[in-house]
C-alpha cells in the first residue's frame, strides 16, 4: 500500500543449504562451543547425499537448536528456517515469540513472516502479543510479519483493538500493520480513532481510512485536511483525497492550494486537485 508513511521494507533473503550453514557458523563463532554446535549441523546438513534429505536432515537439526540454551543460537536456527521457508517449522517457531531474549523474539517473528503459515486466530494472537513488545525491534518485526502473512480482514480485530492502548509505540506499531493488509472491514473503527493525540497515529490512519474506505469517507478525510493541527495528517488526507474526483474533494483542495500555512501540504493538494 502506497502512503506519504516512511515504512521499514525487509525483504526475504532466501539461501541454499550450503549458504545457510556457512551462515550459521558464522554468526555464531562468538564462542567455540556455538562453533562446535554450528559446525556439526554444517557437516550433517550440507552433506551431498539427495537434496531432500539434506534439507529435511537440516531442518531437524534446527529446530533441535531452537531449544539451545544460548539465545545467539535459537536466533541463528530461527532465522534459517525462515531463509529455508519451510512451513511445518511453524508450529516450533511460534513458542519463541515469548523467548526472553529480545534477539530471539525478533529472529523468530520475521521467521514466521517468511514460512508464512496459515493465517488464524492463534497465529494473528501471537503476532499481536509481538505489536505489543516492550523492544522496538521485535514489534517491528511483528509489522512485517503481518504483512507476509497477510490475515483476512475478519481477523484483525484484535491488532484494531490495540489503537486503544495507553502506550503509544504500541498504537503506532498497530496502524503500521494495518497499513500492510487489507483493514476495509475496520474502517468505521479506525474513523473512530482518527483523532488519536499521536500524529504519527492519526497519519496511519487517515492512510488506511483512505486506502480502503472509498468515496465514503471523502467528508471526513476532507475534514482531517481542514482541523488536523499535523502537516503530515493534512499531507496525508491531500494525497488521499487526489484519488477522488467529486466537486467537494476538489473545491477542498483549492482552497487548501490557498490557505494552508505548510508548503508541503499545499504541494500535495497541488497534485490532486
């Protein structure tokens, strides 16, 4: 979904077997015992024998090291089963979300985006408990997750439910993941919501409200772009109302071109009108 929001993009790095134990070893020579560990799963997994038991003796041994002690290394097996996108490592990836290492949470967050399991309640559940991590990082991945996984609309109540929450990172990390999926069953609520104290919250809005709320909410985007006191709000609900065509939406942007006070606002209403 296109918007003036500057989003994080991460692409999904996708590796041979050969890649990933090199990888592995790699990341983690911190400590010779990590080496040892790593290096015994290079031998077993990159040995040339058929490319499906390679990849199946590979994948078992990593979900092993999901359980090591040492969150450098449940991260490193998280990551590469996400690089290897296999989706039956879902269901050993998911309990990591509560990992107490932040690194792991995050690891195995972004690894559930790449296998991408079927998207349900429990899965959208879990990705929501991310939304709501104390560490940036792992709610940021928890938003790329969710676009990977792309829940149906029906499932979003709970990541809607969270731009009621008192701790406005958690607010901002919601709207970021609705911008990433379709939200148009939530439209009504995010209206509601449009008037949150964060600008950074009440921009995420006005974008999805636009993206999928059609000619309906043409007043109240023309209402954000006249009293939003933000000028990214006000940028925002100009780009949005550009995609519209009705004499209303453009006699408000003539009169935005005239009177607002920020030069990127009016540029902006410039361009639509």
């Amino acid at each position: 979904m296109k918007s003036l929001l500057n989003k994080r993009e991460l692409g999904a790095v996708f590796i041979s077997l050969p890649d990933a134990c090199t990888l592995l070893c790699r990341t983690s020579s911190q400590t010779i015992g990590c080496s040892v560990v790593l290096s015994v799963l290079c031998l077993a997994g990159c040995v040339q024998d058929s490319p499906t038991s390679s990849r199946e003796r590979t994948v078992s041994l990593m979900l092993e090291l999901l359980h090591d002690e040492r969150p450098e290394v449940r991260r490193t097996a998280a990551e590469s089963l996400g690089k290897i996108g296999d989706p039956r490592a879902a269901d050993s990836i998911l309990p990591l979300i509560h990992d107490p290492a932040a690194i792991v949470r995050e690891a195995s967050v972004l690894a559930m985006g790449r296998v991408k399991p079927t998207a349900t309640d429990g899965v959208v559940a879990l990705l929501m408990q991310a939304l709501e991590d104390p560490v940036e990082s792992v709610r940021q991945a928890a938003v790329v997750a969710i676009g990977e996984i792309e829940p149906g609309s029906r499932l979003l109540e709970p990541v809607v439910g969270l731009l009621r929450s008192s701790d406005v990172t958690i607010r901002r990390a919601a709207v970021r993941a609705l911008l990433q999926v379709d939200a148009s069953q939530w439209v009504p609520a995010l209206v509601a919501a449009g008037r949150d104290p964060d600008a950074e919250v009440r921009q995420g809005i006005v974008s999805v409200v636009g993206e999928w709320g059609g000619a309906a909410v043409s007043p109240w985007l023309r209402e954000r772009l006249a009293q939003d006191s933000s000028p990214g709000v006000r940028a925002e609900a100009a780009y949005r109302l550009g995609m519209l065509s009705d004499p209303e939406t453009r006699a408000a942007l003539n009169t935005t071109i005239a009177k607002d006070p920020d030069s990127g606002v009016r540029r902006w209403a410039k361009r639509g009108a």
